[in-house]
C-alpha cells in the first residue's frame, strides 16, 4: 500500500497481511516493494510467529509474481493464489482493511507527515482489538483465544484480567480451547450472515437483461422420421439431404462445395454469395458462369412431410426434459 511520504528512517510504503477468518493483521513499514523485502517480511511475521499458512492469496503485483516469492511458496508447501487483473474485489477484504488503516494513518500524521511509520504498531493494536463487523468478535480473541490488555484495563482491571481463578496448566489450556471454539463457532455464524447481506447489497446494483420470446416457426422444433434428430426446419431439410439422400438423386447441388438444395433459386443465391465462389470470380476478374455450378439430379429425391414431423418448440422439449430427469419413469411394458 502507498506509496506515502518518505520518513525519517526511509519507509514509504505499508505491506499488509490479513489472515481471512480472523481478521488478525500484520502491518509493517517497508522502504520498497521488493521481492526480496516482501518474501522477508513474510517469513518474519507470519511464518516465524503464526507457523507455515496453508495458502497466500496476493494481487498480481510483481514483488508476489516473483520468482523468488513462489520459490518460497514452493519450499514452504503454501498454496500461492492471485486475483485477476485489475479486479480488487478478488481481495476485497485486505483492500477494506488498508482503507481502514488509511483513516487511521491520517489521524496519526502530524504536520510533516514524516512519523506516521513510528504509529503503525499502535494502529495495528488499535484494529485488533476492534470487534469486527463481520465475526461481532475482535480478531484478538479469535486468534489469540482471549483479549490483550490495553492501557485502559490497567487503570480499570476486569474480572478477565485476573488469574487467581485458574488453578492449574491443564485447567487453563481446557478453558482455553473451549473459549476458542466457542468463539470460532460465533465467528462463523456471523460470517454467514454476513455473506448473506453482502450478497442481497451486491445483487440489488446488478442490472439483468430481460428478453422477450418471439413465436415463429423458427422457433419449432422438428424431428427427422429416419433416425429421431431434432433441429429447425430449414436445418432438418439439410440434414435430409445431406445424410439421408445419396448426393446423385439431390435435387440441386453445388459441384464445388456439395452445397444441397431442393430449387434452383437457393442454390443461385449461394453461388453468388459464397466466399469461395466470390473469391474464385474476383481473381478471374470476368463474370462467373453460374451454370457449371448448378448441377440437377436426373431423379431426384424431393423432402417431404413423409421425412420429418413437428414435435414441439424448443423451450418446451427442454421444460420436458428437466421434469424427466427429476422423476422416476416407471418401467416400460
């Protein structure tokens, strides 16, 4: 994130890491974006602190796109996955976090604008401690199982700050883990919730296209009387002809292209615009003679209502086809 103005001690730019269910964050300072400083970084504060992630999901900056980063993707066993470009709503929460962490920056800056790296610690705390609006918990304590202390508790202790209520090692580890997953349990409810309402805000900015069907003939759906093909009927008279009619008895065809058709009108109409008779007829640079193309059966073969039926339109075969793939047919006699 940045870059911002240059500090005293070099920094410029604010590396972010997020952890996607706890919400817990690293941020840490950096003079650059190299990938030598953020493989670093990544080592430092998550692996040595937190142990090895299972997967590291990063826009397509070239520090992540590196190829000493994914060597140590690969070294580490982690998954390294990237968002598509120019779309950060592929790491839509790691960009609300830096625009949360941008107001708070500001707050810090004094008038040089030159200390704002000294507050990220104090910021970074300030976060953790925040219950989230997603999980209703802070991620301190879905992270650590418990909330830190903070200045404020020291001068106003809680109950929770005390220990004389824990009376051994294993009895504090049992309270521990029950605490962790009955927050972790919380945390998913309301993430659940959560994706729900983001999803009915996203859905309402979305515009469908609306169509409206049109009845024509174009529209239904033939069926071939020789082997049960459906299609249109211009189409279905095409299939006729071309795999159910030897080529010597169809009416018209073309001698170049084995073009099939029932008249001769269709057939001039494709010679003329074909590209391939059209190209032929622009490099001779003379008009065609249409008639060597035009070759008639001597008995020919005609289609007719005999080779195909109409069964219905194609929205209602598929309306049909869904109600019988949810039912069981009964066994035929």
């Amino acid at each position: 994130m940045g870059p911002f103005p240059v500090t005293s001690r070099g920094n410029r730019h604010i590396l972010v890491l997020t952890d996607l269910f706890t919400k817990y964050i690293e941020v840490v300072p950096v003079p650059s974006q190299t990938a030598e400083q953020c493989a670093k970084i990544v080592v430092d504060h998550v692996v040595n602190r937190w142990g090895t992630p299972l997967a590291i999901h990063s826009d397509q900056g070239t520090a992540f796109e590196s190829r000493l980063f994914k060597e140590l993707c690969e070294l580490l066993a982690v998954k390294k996955t990237r968002t598509s470009a120019r779309n950060p709503q592929g790491n839509g929460q790691v960009e609300r976090a830096n625009r949360t962490i941008v107001k708070m920056v500001r707050a810090f800056l004094s008038e040089e604008q030159d200390d704002w790296d000294v507050h990220l610690g104090c910021i970074a705390n300030a976060y953790r401690a925040t219950p989230h609006q997603a999980t209703k918990l802070s991620p301190n304590m879905l992270a650590l199982g418990r909330e830190v202390r903070l200045p404020a508790d020291l001068q106003y202790p809680t109950v929770r700050d005390s220990d004389e209520h824990i009376r051994s090692e294993a009895e504090y580890i049992v309270s521990l883990r029950q605490t962790m997953q009955r927050a972790h349990e919380v945390a998913r409810t309301h993430l659940g919730k959560e994706a729900e309402r983001s999803k009915e805000v996203y859905d309402r900015r979305l515009a469908f296209t609306k169509y409206k069907m049109k009845a024509s003939n174009g529209g239904i759906m033939w069926q071939c009387a020789r082997c049960g093909k459906q299609d249109r009927k211009n189409r279905m008279a095409a299939h006729i002809l071309k795999d159910h009619i030897p080529l010597h008895q169809v009416p018209y065809h073309c001698l170049l292209c084995q073009f099939r058709c029932q008249d001769s009108s269709t057939l001039r109409d494709h010679v003329s615009r074909y590209s391939r008779h059209v190209n032929q007829e622009k490099n001779m640079r003379k008009p065609i003679n249409y008639a060597q193309y035009l070759i008639k059966a001597e008995r020919p073969i005609h289609v007719t209502s005999h080779d195909m039926f109409q069964v219905a339109d194609r929205l209602s075969i598929d309306l049909l086809r869904d109600d019988s793939d949810g039912e069981n047919q009964p066994p035929s006699m």
